[in-house]
C-alpha cells in the first residue's frame, strides 16, 4: 500500500522515526445488514474500510473518500462511533507510526462494491455470522457500531 505524498515528505525529514497520524475506519452497512469489508493487498487480511487523513482534511468526508476510492460505494456517515490509538506500529521498511482511529458507522447509498484501487485484493458485503477472520480492533468496531444510542466510545 503506497504511502501519502504527504507522509512520503515527512519521512524524508523523520527518517523512520515515529509519526503521529490521523485515521479514519467505517462500519458500513448496506440495507440488508451485511458489512462492507476490504481484503488488503499488503497482508491479505479482510478489514474494515480504512484510510488516513490528508492535512487538514475533516474525518467524516475524509472516510467517505476512502471508502469510494476504494470499493466505488458511496455511502454516508451516521455517527462517530470510537475514538483511540492504534501502535504503534512498525512497517516492515522500519517506519513507525501511532494512528489517531476515528470510528464511524455509515450506510451505503449507491454503487456495487468491487476493487477500485490497487489497496485491495477483494471487496464485499459480509453478513455478521459470515464473517471472515477478522482483527479483534475490527470486530469490536463492529459491536460498537451495532450498539443503539449515539454515545462515543473514548479509548483509554
């Protein structure tokens, strides 16, 4: 998965150093109750739709570009669901990174979900007892997500 040209530019002064960087993920459901998941290129892993913010870019918008740029699902959000940290993590070219994660859950609007980039491998709606091995973060984004009310969930 390429970087941003933004993050390629900061490496070029950091080194490999550690980066603080602003992320978005989306639950995203379509009217059927099936869940929008991405098998990554880099690791082969089905995940939620995620992505990093460009500077100055607001979170919500930012994740709905992500998600289209991706899977060509248009779809919009409908609240934030968790905010936290992920990492640090460490890429297998020595880059350190922590993720601000901002959770939303969104709906989908239009568009048949396919590969849309060169970040997936496979794209597809999953229902929640299909789902593929997922990562514990991605499993508890969707218990989240399916929780009633519109409380925000603060990572420790």
């Amino acid at each position: 998965m390429p970087a941003p040209e933004f993050v390629l530019k900061l490496r070029e002064k950091i080194g490999h150093d550690p980066l603080w960087v602003p992320a978005v993920r989306g639950v995203v459901f379509n009217d059927d109750g099936h869940i929008l998941l991405g098998q990554r290129s880099d690791n082969g892993r089905w995940t939620l739709i995620t992505g990093m913010l460009e500077p100055g870019e607001h979170p919500a918008p930012g994740l709905l570009r992500e998600i289209f740029e991706e899977t060509a699902v248009v779809a919009e959000t409908e609240r934030m669901v968790s905010v936290g940290v992920v990492g640090p993590v460490t890429f297998p070219n020595g880059d350190v990174c922590d993720f601000l994660d901002i959770v939303f859950r969104c709906r989908h609007v239009s568009g048949e979900a396919r590969v849309n980039d060169d970040e997936s491998v496979a794209v597809g709606w999953f229902a929640l007892d299909g789902l593929p091995d997922l990562q514990p973060g991605d499993r508890e984004c969707i218990r989240r997500a399916l929780l009633p009310g519109d409380s925000v969930h603060y990572e420790p």
